[in-house]
C-alpha cells in the first residue's frame, strides 16, 4: 500500500493530503484517485469504507475520483472489440475477482487486489496480429489501458496464441 493509501486507512485524511502534495504540485489538474470497492471488510484496499474515505478526500482536494478506471477501460474495450473484430474473432470473455492468498484455496483471505483473466480466441496466429494491429491504430483508450495495466497491484492474465486444450460449453 502507499503511504496515502495507509494513511486514509488509518483514518488520516490529513496525513494522506500530506502525503499527496508533491503529486499535486506534479500534476495539477491530471492527479485523480482511483475509488475501489471489492467487497472487503475492514479499512484497508477494497474495503468500502476505506473507498467511502478515498472519495471523500478527492472531494475535499478537488481533484477527479475515478471509480474503478479497470472496467471503463475493458468495457470500451469489449464494445471495441465486438464492433470490429467479428469476422475473425470466436469468443471474448473477461473475469475479475479477487485475488486470494491462497490462489489454490477459493476460502483463503482475499489480498485486496483484483484480478483480470482476458480470453480471446481467434481463427489463427494471423489474427491475434491483425487484433493487436487494429486496436492499437483504433482503439482510443488502448494507452490508457496499457498504462493502466502497468499500474503496481493490477494483474491481468492473457494468453497470446495458446492453443484451446478444452472447452465446455
């Protein structure tokens, strides 16, 4: 967790205002904060109250509050790709939850961070080339979400040209 990310989870408002100076002073009008909720007790990442807390900051700083960035992002994604990759394209699904602990164990804690598992398959190795080609020349959030992606505690699993070993139906 960052040091504002701790400090709102303390209760600390204050603290994480502090923290977020330099941010601001670096950004200006850029800098928003992200307001994430996956269901998790407690104060800590994807807790409600520490996203109760994160939005009310954003509203006493007055910057942006963004709510959840990762499904705008793959929504435009997934109305992208529908629009324009029919002829090629067999199936797309994406999942998100949490990410546990215990990857092996669906009991185990929830660590506070999700998880995205994209699934795309297409007609040939030509096509996922033809994807990539395509959506990055025309897809207008494709560097918001590749930096996105990058973002420290975000984890999206891909596959690019696998083969399908099973599929149930």
């Amino acid at each position: 967790m960052s040091e504002p990310v701790r400090a709102l989870g303390a209760g600390r408002p204050d603290v994480s205002e502090l923290f977020l100076a330099p941010w601001r002073e670096l950004l200006g009008d850029s800098l928003c904060l992200e307001v994430a909720y996956f269901g998790l007790k407690g104060t800590g990442p994807g807790s409600l109250r520490l996203a109760a807390r994160t939005l009310k900051l954003a509203d006493r700083l007055g910057v942006r509050a963004v709510v959840d960035a990762g499904d705008r992002l793959w929504d435009s994604h997934a109305g992208f790709v529908k629009d324009t990759h029919q002829p090629f394209l067999i199936s797309y699904s994406l999942a998100k939850g949490p990410e546990r602990s215990d990857p092996l164990d669906p009991a185990s804690a929830p660590t506070g961070r999700p998880v995205y598992v994209l699934n795309e398959c297409y007609r040939s190795s030509a096509d996922i080339s033809k994807h990539w080609k395509i959506t990055a020349a025309q897809w207008p959030d494709f560097q918001a979400i590749l930096r996105w992606m990058r973002t420290p505690g975000i984890q999206v699993v891909t596959l690019h040209d696998g083969q399908v070993r099973n599929a149930a139906r």
